[in-house]
DNA sequence: ATATTTCTTTTAAACGTTTTCGAAACAAAT
DNA sequence: ATTTGTTTCGAAAACGTTTAAAAGAAATAT
C-alpha cells in the first residue's frame, strides 16, 4: 500500500485538460467556465484529491503556518496556565482564518540547532507570535527584529504589535479593592523582577498604595519565582513571622497564591478571617475552590483571538496595518480570599 | 525590505560550482571533497542561508512534521491539564529529534473544511498521534485506517501502537489503598460511561471490590463529566445526603475531587476527618493544596515521551517497528485526604 | 601507452503547484 | 471581410530542493 498521493496532473489526465485548467478551476479563478469547473471538481473528489501544502508553500510564499515562540524562565512550556489558555485562544482564531500552528522553540539536539530566526525562515512562517519569553535573549531580538510579521504578547517592541494585559489596572484595581476593605497592612510576594510584567506590577502597587496614602513596608515586598509554592510559602512564613505582619498578602499568581495559603493554615490561621490573600491571573481552580480567590481574571481568550486576529491582519496587509500596542484588561474578581476588615 | 531568501543557487554562484554540489555538501554527502564542503558551507554562512523545508519535503516526501489530534468532550484544547502535560512532554521529545509539530483539528470555517485526514495529506505530516479523542468519529476512524503512522495514547486500535496509562492498576491500587485504611463505603463519582478510560476504571473498580469482597452500592455510583467542579459538587450533595453516606468518595479526577471537597466543606465537614475524597490524574495543584489529596499520580512525561519515540521509530522504520501497546503506570499519591478510619 | 579504478563534480529530471502570457474560438461590430 | 472584444483554455516557466546517472579528472594498474 504505498503512499500514492494524487496531483494534479492525474486530475488534468483524468478529466482531458491541461494543469493549468485544473489549478484554476480548483482555486475558482474567473477563467475557468463553470462546467469545467464542476468537472474538475466532481473528479478531483472522485479521486481523492488533496493540495499539497509544501508545493503551494514553495510557489507562493505561503505557508498558512503560524510560528508560536513561549519560553517561560521555568521552561514550563504548554503547562503553563496562563499561557495555554492563551495559546488555545489564539490557535482557535487562527485555525477559524485557515491557519495552522507550529512550535518554534524546542531543542532540536539531534538535527542542528537551529535559531529562532532560522527555524522561521525554515518552515517559511507567515507570521510569528512571541510570548512570555525572556525578551533579553539575543535570539528573540534577532526574531523580533527580521522582516517576519511578529506580534508580541505581554511585552512591547518598538515598530511591533504588541498584545499586552493591563497589570497597572490589574493591580490598582485589586490594590484599591483590598484598601477598600479595610487592609493597610499589606504584603506582596511579587513575581522577579527582571520581566516587564514583574515591573509594571510593581510600579502600579507603589503607585497605588502612594495614591492611597499607605506607606509601603519594604518588609512586605518579597520577590518569588511565578507559579512556585514552595518559595510562596517559605515567603508567606517569613511574613507572618514579622513583628507586625500583614493583613493581607498578594501574590504573584494564583499558584503562588496556594501556596501562600497552605503556610497559613499550617500555622492555625484561617483565611480570611485571620490573614487576607489574593492572587492574580484567576486560574480555573481558583475560581472553584474554597476559599474563592480574590484575584484578577485575565482576559485570555481575548489576548489570544485578538493576537491573532492583528498578526492575520499584519500577514494580509502589511503595509497598511496600524502597529499599535494593545492593552487587554483583567477583570476584579472578588471572591472571598479578602476580609472586610472595616470598623463597623 | 522585500524578503529575500538566499538558496542554493546563490550559493553555487557565489562558489563557482553546481547547485548538486552545493546540496551535497551542506548535506555531508560522501562524493563531495573535504575543500569543497568547507567552502560551501562557509559561504553559506555567510550568505545567511537557511534550507526551506517546504522545497525539502516537496522533494523527499518527508516534512519532519508530526499532526497532533487531540478533542476532548468538553473542547478544552490545550487547557486540559493532562493532556498539555502529554504533550509538552510529546513536544520536547520529537523535537530532540528534529521533528516540529502542528495540530490537525481546528474548525477552519473560512477555508472549506478539512477533515483530519485531509489536513494530515495537505500537510504532509510523518505521523500523527491522537489523543483524548472521540474514537467513535467517522473522521478519527478514516486517519486512523489511512496509511499515515499513528500513535494513539489512551484507547488501543488494532493494529496501531497505542500507549495507554494503566488505569486497571490504578484504579485497584487506589481501592486497596482505601480498604486497608478501614473504608467500606466507598463512593465513585467516575466519568462518563462513553469512553475507553471510563470503561475501564469501573471495570476494575467493580473487580477490585469484588476481590476484597465488599459490595458494591448501586447508590454509591454516580456519573458525572471529568473536570466538572459543579457537577461534582452536586453529586456529592446528593451523596452526602443520602441515609448512608459513604466515608470516602472517588472521583474521576482531581479537577472534579475539588469541586467534591466544595461541598462536603459547604456541609460543614472536614476532610479527610468526616468524609474521606481521592481524585485521579495528580494534578500539580492537587499535590500542593493541603489537604493534599490522594490521588493517581499520571506519568504524563513517560506517556508523552514514549508516544513520540515509537511514532518516530515507526516514521522511520516502517516495516519493522513492533506495533504493540505500551502501558504506562501511574503511581499512587497517599496524600492526606483520605483517613485511616481502622479501630485502633 | 592504455585500461582500470577511484574520487569528484555536473547535468538534468523531478516533486506539485501557481501564474503569466499567448492562442483559439466565437460573437459582435465596423 | 476585417477588426475588436470576450470567453475559455493551455504552454511553459518558476519556486528550492534532491538524486540518479553521466562525465571528467586524477591516480593506479597492466
């Protein structure tokens, strides 16, 4: 049972016409007459015809494939949370437009290693969507910078579109809402520092809780890996261990987060009666289980399908789409994590 | 700017020999001399060459591409804990060996669309690997039968290679564990009945008590979809209001054991003291969440990493790779949700 | 010197498409 | 009868690569 893949030409021998006929009848071109057309057709069907997408890819410059480049510090690849729900959320947006999806990073130590750049170029991707990467990696700057139409996820580059979630009104939100509640006294177990997201975060907890007028601790501020329990909760110890502990403690993510909570509960403390906490992302479990977590829910579906409803465009139309920088909002979501501790 | 790609044609023109000799050299041929490929391969370097996979696997029949399949009933895509967790781990494997990958499914509404094995043929993909899916579809069913190199991980196809997670072990080792720590009245809130997994975790759910010789109760089991907290949590309500409750309740899977823990918590009951719960899967939460639950802990790493081995092995091999079933064998998380109720 | 072998390179066809340009056929207009 | 226009089709080149077979060059054997 080999392979035997039917072409085109067994069309045009089947059907008594030229190549070229059958091309353009198949691709509906203007042409054709519709009983050739409705021929062609007919018998492609009939026997089995499928389009090669390598021969229209060498022919035309288009792969209609869609490079994903994500890198996290952790390596946590498709297990990333955040990420996955906005990668799904961007492949069902690009598959809808006849999109594929592939993969650019990857070791690759059996064949040689290639760059990012090079793989690109490789399997001639259309366009390029960068994510959650370690921006100062030559390699992603080498991309960033090609002439490859690029749409950058949570990270902005000059001259690029970029998609990024709005974390200064994520944590002014989630900041003014826990103030709201009464806390003064407030933790954060930030993410480290050397990412954008980590720095806006950062900028808009200062800021806020200055607009606020509430001193900032440094006691308070503790840097922890994304979506680690472990130091989450060493650093939540540490915290309730302090002279004058927090009320309440933000974490980086919902992941840290429970991590968070397991150190308090292990010390007898009752979330949020005793200790307050939020998280951020709002991750499916966090909008299930109890306690519910205050947090701030991305927008990831619309981070996806609008990254790749731009990068299509940018594709289609690449002088006359408008580069701009994208900003998506989180939404408060309240849940129960964070006690009203107002006088009554 | 116009995307200039530089091929082997400007290389032999710049190196005063055939584009043959070019194409062997890069490709290490053995008719080519030492000088030749140094000199070859040093102006293509310089030239900033890259070979184009489309042109390659017009050419060779071969795309170094693998199509991944995978619908669940609930379409949650690459949200799906263990299913992302198959695959990163599929993903980083194939690519050690060279080989990138792009989903088949996806709607495609604006091309005329596809179905599995037409976008398999239109990509030219070298094998495929289904997961998760739907087996009963006609279309699984046509790529499945095609000519393609399939894996299939969780449901066993005759004559294809499948890797399935030993859920008949499982399921026996997380029943025994529960006997031996004094419980009897052991509830199942198991998936729904329509797929293999399901099928085959009742089926040694049933054969399990059966040998410890404790009876089943018809009121004890309860269909529910996986990973559906509200779901769960309803039928633990009903479970728990039952004149006999159980003193611990098996879940389909730790997504759902949470949604379970909601309510028997919302009863005012603790865990695993009044009522005991154990999930499936060993989700990265569900091992960091106190009370740490008892659970089947999937090695979705090996099931990813062997998929990929064998579909490579049989890309390559054809003729002479083993088609056999691989089983792979989770591994028992005691945890702390269930107690140990033995009189002392 | 010629024949044989070995090593290196080139020629040319092929993979399955798309697309430009020209041709054929026919009708309508001059 | 010639021109013009319209509609439909085909010839052929091109995309970038691989590879079988032929050819050339150099070395060795007769």
């Amino acid at each position: 049972m080999a392979r035997r893949i039917v072409s085109l030409k067994d069309i045009s021998k089947a059907c008594g016409v030229s190549i070229a006929t059958v091309s353009k009848a198949l691709n509906d071109h203007s042409d054709i007459s519709k009983e050739t057309k409705e021929r062609v057709r007919e018998i492609a069907d009939k026997l089995g015809y499928h389009p090669n997408a390598a021969a229209q890819a060498l022919k035309t410059n288009r792969s209609n494939n869609i490079g994903v480049l994500f890198v996290d510090e952790a390596n946590s690849g498709l297990t990333h949370d955040y990420f996955s729900h906005v990668l799904d959320s961007f492949k069902k947006k690009a598959e809808q437009e006849g999109f594929d999806i592939t993969f650019i990073n990857g070791d690759r130590s059996k064949t040689n290693k290639m760059s990012y750049l090079s793989h690109a170029i490789y399997r001639g991707f259309d366009g390029v969507v960068i994510a959650c990467v370690e921006f100062s990696d030559p390699e992603v700057d080498e991309l960033i910078k090609s002439n490859i139409p690029v749409v950058t996820i949570d990270h902005t580059f000059y001259n690029r579109i970029a998609i990024v979630s709005d974390n200064i009104k994520g944590i002014r939100d989630l900041v003014t809402y826990i103030y709201e509640q009464g806390h003064r006294k407030i933790a954060y177990v930030h993410g480290l520092e050397n990412t954008a997201v980590t720095q806006s975060r950062l900028t808009s907890f200062y800021n806020t809780l200055q607009d606020l007028g509430v001193p900032v601790r440094d006691e308070y501020m503790v840097s922890s890996p994304y979506r680690n329990t472990e130091k989450a909760f060493e650093a939540t110890t540490k915290l309730l261990e302090l002279p004058d502990p927090p009320t309440c403690i933000m974490y980086s993510d919902d992941f840290a987060a429970f991590g968070g909570i397991n150190a308090i509960r292990q010390k007898g403390l009752r979330i949020p009666e005793d200790v307050s906490v939020a998280g951020y992302d709002g991750i499916e479990l966090a909008r299930r289980i109890s306690p519910l977590m205050t947090t701030i829910v991305q927008d990831t579906d619309r981070i996806g399908r609008v990254a790749a409803s731009k990068l299509i465009d940018l594709i289609n139309n690449p002088k006359g789409t408008l580069i701009e920088q994208i900003v998506v909002e989180g939404t408060l979501e309240k849940g129960e994590s964070v006690a009203n501790i107002n006088p009554v």
